[in-house]
C-alpha cells in the first residue's frame, strides 16, 4: 500500500519542508563563515546572517504562496498564463541553465575538498566523475526518491552540525566576540549579501510545489524549512569566531572543516573526527547537487515534453562534467561560484517579482 500510495509521484508539503534545508545545507556551509567574517568585525557578522535570512524568508514566502496558487501546475504551465507561453519557455529554460551551473559547482567542489583533505593522490578528474555519476544514478530514478533521500540524510547532517558545536565549547573564548558593533555600514551590507546568496535555495520551490498533493500549507512550512539552515549558519558562524577568533575564521577557506578538526572524543575512541563529518556532509552535497540535476531534468522536460527523462540527463551530463573541469584552480572556482550565487538569487528574485506584478495587474487568480 505504500508503494501504490506513493506511484503517483506527488509529495507532501512536509517533503517541501525538508527539501529547502537539504538544497540550502551543502558548500555553502563549510565557507560562509570566512566569507562573513573577513568583511566584518569580531562577532558582528551574526547581525548580517540573520538580516540575510530574513530578507531569504520573505523571498522564499514569496515564491512558495505564488506558486502554491497555481496547485498541481508545473512552473512552465502557470507561468504561462501570466505571462504568455514563449516567455514562460525562456524563463524555465533559464532556470534549467542555472541548475546545470550548480550541479556543475558542486560537483568541482567536492573534488576539491576530498582532494586537499581526504584524496590527496586521486586526481580531480577521477573524484569528480565518480560523485558525478553516483549523482546521475539517483537522479535517472524516481524523483520521489529524492525526497525520501532527503528526510534519511538531514537528520544525520544537523546531528554531526551539533556535535561538532558541542565539542568545541572548551575552546570557546568569549573575547573573540569583542568589540561589538564596530563593523561599518559597507560592512554589515556585504555581510548580508553573502549570506542572502548562500541561503539561495528557494528557486527549487518554483517547480517541485507542482508535486504537492495539497499546497494549502506550503509556503509555511517552506519558511519553516528555511529557518533550520538560518539557525545552523547563526550557530557555526558563532563557534567559529568563538574557537578561532575573527582574523584567524578570515584566512581559512574552508573554516567549519577546520572547526571539525578540532574536535577530540573523550576517551580517544575517535581520533579524526573529521573523517565522519566529511562523509556526513557528502551526504549534504549529495542532496544539493542530485536536486540541483533534477531541476535542470525537470525544467527541460517540461520544455522537450516528447523527449524522455533518461534522454535529457545523457544529453547534459557531458555539458555539466566539462564545465566543472573548466576552472582550473580555487581561485576559478571561487569566481565560478560567486558567479553562480549571483545568477540563482538575482534571477529568483527577478522572476519573483515579475510574475507577481504582471499577475496583479492582470487580475489572475
């Protein structure tokens, strides 16, 4: 009876829920707190991570509530009505080149990260493919499935996020948060424009509310979703500052892998404790990137509607694998993402606000 109650492809709104924070919770994570930090003073970039937050959750409302007023239409289909159907083909099919991008940047992140701290010998190449094609596996399968992948992995993703908090409170030292408020305006506001661009996950919400059997409380619980990664930020940004303090969170890249690594098990039952955070939070890019592959699917078919799903990922996994290898060092890399977070949240927010508008003025209900 399970399996026949699920053989629609329709999801809860509570999967919504848990999808944000699965989209959100992934690279971002390990390098927002350096990124915060170096444009702000001592602790005062936890006033920028909750403005950024903030602004993130009445985007996400925004998107949820527009999208759940069309119920059981796909993004393509709604956009449509409102405004005419070459430019809904335009619109989706950019949003498709988005996700292509992010699948890409994920996938060329993780190579790096395993590689300068688990993989040392393995070339880049060699780590990229071998996630790249766990990635297609997942996808090529049922999108439903990722959604119960979802719920599996993010419970074990916040436990490793506390226990990582947990074990790092004797090293806190309390005059790392001093002095307060001396960040400048310039500061606070380049604060809040990285944190707004790495909570960058509600473009996910335009298509897969079409799967909602019942979006009534959709927009909600996306918010509510969304507030679970706010919070996490909040509380890795502090520890950092508190552990390293704000010069030394700056200088490292990858600052939360850093906290891991200070961590000690009571007992020496475990001694490299960042060896079981790092296939933790695999775990997390995982459902970043296959949901990232699965919007790019999703959107095209919509578009191509004669072509099959296994057709599209064979035609685009070439496209994303070559574009993750084109930068060709983590100064490449950094420009490929920032250029990526721009694009997701800028073009989000435009989409946003220009379906609302013409959907206004066009009295549609």
């Amino acid at each position: 009876m399970k399996q026949f109650d699920y053989a629609d492809g329709h999801i809860s709104d509570k999967q919504i829920m848990v999808a944000v924070p699965s989209f959100i919770i992934g690279i971002g994570v390990i390098s927002l707190p350096q990124k915060v930090a170096s444009v702000t003073m001592a602790a005062d970039g936890w006033i920028s991570l909750l403005i950024g937050g903030i602004i993130t959750i009445i985007i996400t409302w925004s998107v949820a509530k527009l999208s759940s007023s069309f119920p059981n239409q796909s993004f393509l289909t709604f956009s449509s009505l409102i405004v005419t159907k070459p430019v809904a083909i335009l619109l989706t099919f950019l949003f498709a080149a988005i996700s292509l991008n992010i699948t890409a940047l994920e996938i060329r992140d993780i190579a790096d990260i395993s590689k300068h701290y688990l993989l040392r010998e393995t070339p880049i190449e060699v780590i990229s493919l071998t996630f790249f094609l766990i990635i297609i596996y997942a996808v090529a399968n049922s999108r439903v499935g990722l959604f119960r992948l979802n719920a599996l992995f993010l419970p074990f993703v916040l436990v490793i996020a506390i226990i990582v908090i947990v074990f790092n409170i004797k090293w806190f030292n309390i005059g790392h948060l001093l002095p307060a408020f001396e960040t400048s305006i310039s500061g606070y506001v380049e604060g809040v424009k990285q944190s707004v661009l790495s909570y960058a996950g509600f473009g996910i919400l335009w298509f897969y509310i079409a799967l909602v059997r019942k979006p009534e409380k959709t927009a909600q619980l996306a918010v509510f979703g969304l507030s679970i990664p706010i919070v996490l930020y909040l509380l890795l940004y502090i520890t950092c500052i508190l552990v390293f303090g704000n010069s030394a969170t700056s200088n490292l890249h990858y600052s939360t892998v850093e906290l891991a690594k200070t961590v000690i098990i009571p007992g020496g039952i475990l001694e490299r404790f960042e060896s079981i955070f790092f296939v933790i939070w695999i775990m997390a890019i995982f459902n970043t990137t296959t949901m990232a592959l699965d919007i790019t699917v999703f959107a095209l078919n919509s578009i191509f509607t004669k072509t099959t799903k296994i057709k599209v990922i064979l035609f685009i996994s070439p496209i994303i694998y070559m574009i993750s290898m084109y930068p060709q060092d983590l100064t490449e890399v950094s420009s490929f993402g920032t250029f990526v977070s721009y694009s997701t949240t800028f073009y989000t927010i435009f989409v946003t606000l220009l379906l609302f508008v013409i959907a206004k003025i066009r009295r549609l209900k």
